[in-house]
C-alpha cells in the first residue's frame, strides 16, 4: 500500500471512528483506533485519539474494567513525539487524578501551564486538587487565572467557584451575592463547556439510580437487610463502576455483621475511585471496630496525604496511635490538629487531650501546663479544662497556681461539686485539714451521691482526725454511693480495724481485694496484709 492509500485508509478509519464514538459505541471505536494504529505506528494523534476514547470508556460507570493505565500508556507514547504539548500533559495530569496520583497530576498540570500560560483547563484542574488538599488560598489564585482565561468555555470554573466560596468562612451577603453570580454564569455557560456538560450527563446517570438508594434505606429500617443486599448486588450488576453501590451494599453487610464482606466492598469502592474519602472514612471506622489499628492507621495515612489540612483526620490517627502506645506519634498529630484549628471549642478538646496523655503517659507535667492552658484559651469557660490544669499544677508540686486555678474555675461555676472536691485535695495535700473538710462538705451537699468525696472526708477523719464513727459513716456512705469503689471498700474495712470490729473489717477488705482484681486501684498485696493483721 502506498503512502496516498495508506493516508487515505487512516482517514476512513478516524471517520469510522468519529461515527462509532457518536454512537456511543466506545468498544468498536477502540478496536477500529488500534486497527489503524497497526497500520501507522507512528500517528501520534491516533495515540492521543485511542487514550481519549479509553479515559472515555473508564468513566462510564456501565463498564466493569478501569482504563486509566491504557489512556496514560497512550498519552506517554504521544507525549514522546510532542514533549511541549500542553494539552497532553493535562490529559495525563486528569489521569492521574482520577487515579488519585495528586503529586504526578500537578506535575503534568503545572508543566501543561509552563507551556501554555493560558491553558485554562489545566488551572481548574490544580484549583481542584489545592481545594482537597484544604489550601483554598492557591487555588482561588489558580481559579481566577482558569476564569480569566476560559471565556465562554468554563462554566465548570464558576460551578467551582461558587463551591468554595460557600466553604468560605466569610459569608457576607456580598460574597454570597458573589457566589450565586458564579452559580449563574455555569448555567449560562454550560452549552458551550463540552467537559461541563460530559460531568452533567454523569451527574443524571446519579440520579436514576436514586429510587435504588431510597428503596435500599427502606429495606434497612425495616430490617430486610437480605433484601437490601439483593437490591444493591443486583444494581452493580447493571453498573459495576457506579461506587456509591459499594458503599451502600458495604454498609448493609457491615448491618449484618457479615465484616469481611463489608471491608471487600469499601476496598472495591477505593479500587474504583482511589480519591473516594466516604471509601475511605468507612474502611476506617470498621478496622476500628474491629481493633484492626496497624490497617486503620495505613488508611488515615491515605486520607491525610490525600487532605493535609484536616484536623479531624490527625485528630482520629492520634487516637489510633494512643491507643497502640505509640505516645510519639499520637503527641506529633495532635499538635497538628491544633495547629490547623478548625473549630475553637473542637481544638480546645483536642488540646485537653494532648495535656491528658502528657500528664498521665509521660509524666511531662510543664508541657500538660501548657497544653490546658491553651485549651483554656481557646475555651475559657471549660470547667473541665481548669480542673485538668490544677490536677497538673498540683502534681507537678506548684500549689499556689493550682489553687488559684481552681478559684478561677470556682468563680465560673461556684456550684460545682467537682471543683470544690478537687479544692478540698489540695488544701489537705496543703496540711489544711479544717479547709479541706469545709471544702469536702460543700462538694457532698452539691452532690449527695458524691462517692470520692465521702472517701476522702471519711479519711482525714480516720487518718488526720482520729473521728473513727464519722470516718465510719461517711466511708459507708462512699460504698452505697458506688459499690465497685475498692479504695472505699478498703477505708470502711480499716476504720472498722479500728474500732474492733473484725468480722466487719475483714469482709470489707475481701471486697476490696476482689474489687481490685479488676480496678487496679491499690496494690493487692497491701489489702492482704491487712486482712492478715486482722487475725495476728
């Protein structure tokens, strides 16, 4: 065949091609693209063409194979005839996206640009990947520039705006009249964005499968799980590549504890879309359940790499770390956490956690200072938080700040039993025996039912005041307040040593000692002697 014929060949088949691909028919238009990419090898535009039409067919959610490694294959081999072209790199940069590859898609994307300074696409495409990643401030930078540039083209980049202008934290009525604006012009624009009105076909594609979800949620209140799973099994059937199925039919098995079917289901929702973060959130929460931490720990890895910026997601991990012991790395997220600080009253929790494990884990009391002081700051009216701070500044030895931390607290919430219990502990740490039974006494008439401060009253009674009946009275008091309370059980039963009454201390002291086989809150062999002494 000569070359005439031969070109001539080519351009019967693209217009084959063409026809095919404006029948929907994806599959035939493939083969007859390969067809002709045999016969020229080197038709770097029949490359581009065939990772079109690839990219094409892995989007539609009928199709039960990916195609995104054939489309990237086909743009890489066109990209070695057309190293400079920008259009190319930003059809590899969407690839890699969808694979959710974000730092080998801004790479293509911001060289697509350095190539075409008003390559407009490829700035929507970076604001995209910026906004997950939580740096709004780049990406509006790069919106603006997709804007400029786009002209009638780029309803998607107003419908983008419009989308972050509502995760604003200024909401004024002018950036809202701003926003409905851009809202207005994606619809104006809509005909003429071929891309915008591709994304607009997926989004209907969505909604027939609405009565699905709602006849699914129906089956699920009224506990036809098995019926659900068949409604769901059967619509990924019709749509093996519609992920939000996974994730329903996932959720219906994790209803019915069936766990491993469950997690086979997210990981084929992640397997689908590496970027879905419902995906991903949900694998997570049930390796929690499970007490699966390593594989819990592998996924937020992915949800923080994939979205930086979330403090909730560093929050869970540091969870997940404490949990393992692993201090270091639960201390490292937090402060993360904190230093990204969504929310004030959600920060000053997460701080109040961070003093928590620096207090009692690693024994770091100037740091847990620091840490509940900022809680505080962050949510002055906490009582919470200045009890943590005294306890912290009391364990460290400082009394005269953990006293007045309490008096700060005391002045916010004078009727709180807490506050006055925990007074009373200092002023009797202090030697201030009346003070701390004033204090003790107060705590009880806010709280009748208030068993730690019966214990520590009856106490200084027996120990400090040598007042045995009332030390009697007020540990018996703790024990019908909480009957699993060894430390009380152990008190009443010496204070009845005291008196003489053995057959009554020896029983209390029993208790206590199987009470702490499972409280841990005294040494075991310390309440053995004791009941050894009973009988000496």
């Amino acid at each position: 065949m000569n070359k005439i014929d031969e070109k001539s060949n080519i351009k019967d088949l693209t217009s084959k091609i063409n026809k095919m691909q404006k029948d929907g028919n994806i599959s035939k238009a493939i083969e007859i693209c390969q067809s002709a990419i045999k016969q020229d090898p080197t038709n770097y535009d029949l490359h581009v063409r065939l990772g079109d039409l690839y990219f094409e067919k892995h989007i539609d959610v009928y199709q039960p194979k990916q195609y995104l490694d054939e489309a990237i294959n086909e743009y890489q081999i066109a990209l070695e005839s057309d190293l400079d072209s920008a259009e190319l790199h930003y059809k590899l940069g969407v690839a890699f996206y969808c694979k959710g590859n974000f730092e080998k898609a801004q790479n293509h994307l911001v060289i697509a640009i350095e190539y075409d300074e008003k390559h407009y696409n490829s700035y929507l495409m970076l604001t995209k990947i910026l906004s997950r990643k939580n740096r709004h401030t780049e990406a509006m930078n790069y919106l603006e520039k997709s804007l400029e540039y786009g002209g009638m083209k780029n309803s998607r980049a107003h419908y983008m705006y419009y989308i972050l202008s509502k995760l604003s934290k200024s909401r004024s009525w002018d950036t809202k009249l701003i926003s409905y604006f851009h809202l207005l012009q994606a619809l104006i624009k809509l005909p003429f964005d071929k891309y915008a009105r591709k994304e607009a076909l997926i989004k209907m594609i969505s909604i027939k499968f609405l009565p699905v979800f709602l006849k699914g949620y129906y089956f699920e209140k009224t506990m036809k799980i098995n019926e659900a799973i068949k409604l769901y099994s059967e619509a990924i059937e019709e749509a093996p590549r519609f992920v939000p199925l996974y994730l329903w039919l996932g959720n219906a098995y994790r209803f019915e504890g069936r766990v491993n079917d469950a997690l086979n289901e997210y990981r084929m929702a992640i397997w689908l879309d590496p970027m879905n973060m419902s995906a991903h959130k949900l694998l997570c929460l049930m390796f929690e359940e499970q007490g699966d931490y390593v594989s819990a720990v592998e996924i937020y890895k992915k949800l923080i790499e994939m979205n930086p910026n979330d403090a909730i997601f560093h929050s869970n991990v540091a969870n997940i770390y404490y949990l393992k012991g692993d201090i270091k790395n639960a201390v490292s997220h937090y402060q993360t956490a904190i230093a990204l600080n969504p929310n004030q009253n959600w920060t000053s929790i997460i701080a109040q956690t961070l003093g928590y494990i620096f207090h009692e884990s690693k024994e770091n009391y100037d740091a847990a200072i620091s840490a509940y002081q900022s809680a505080t700051i962050l949510n002055p009216t906490d009582i919470d938080i200045y009890l943590s701070l005294g306890s912290a500044y009391y364990d460290k030895g400082d009394f005269t700040n953990a006293l007045n931390t309490y008096r700060i607290a005391l002045e916010l919430a004078p009727g709180n039993a807490r506050i006055h219990c925990n007074l009373g502990f200092l002023l009797w740490g202090k030697g201030m025996t009346e003070d701390a039974v004033r204090e003790y006494d107060k705590a009880i008439s806010l709280d009748p039912n208030y068993d730690i401060a019966y214990n520590n009253l009856g106490v200084i009674y027996l120990d400090n005041l040598g007042y045995v009946e009332k030390a009697v009275d007020n540990l018996a008091k703790a024990v019908e307040c909480n009957n699993r309370y060894a430390l009380a059980h152990y008190n009443l039963g010496r204070a009845f040593a005291l008196q003489g009454n053995k057959v009554e201390a020896a029983k209390f002291l029993q208790l206590a000692l199987d009470l702490n086989a499972h409280t841990n809150e005294l040494d075991q062999n310390e309440i053995k002697m004791k009941i050894k002494e009973l009988f000496e």
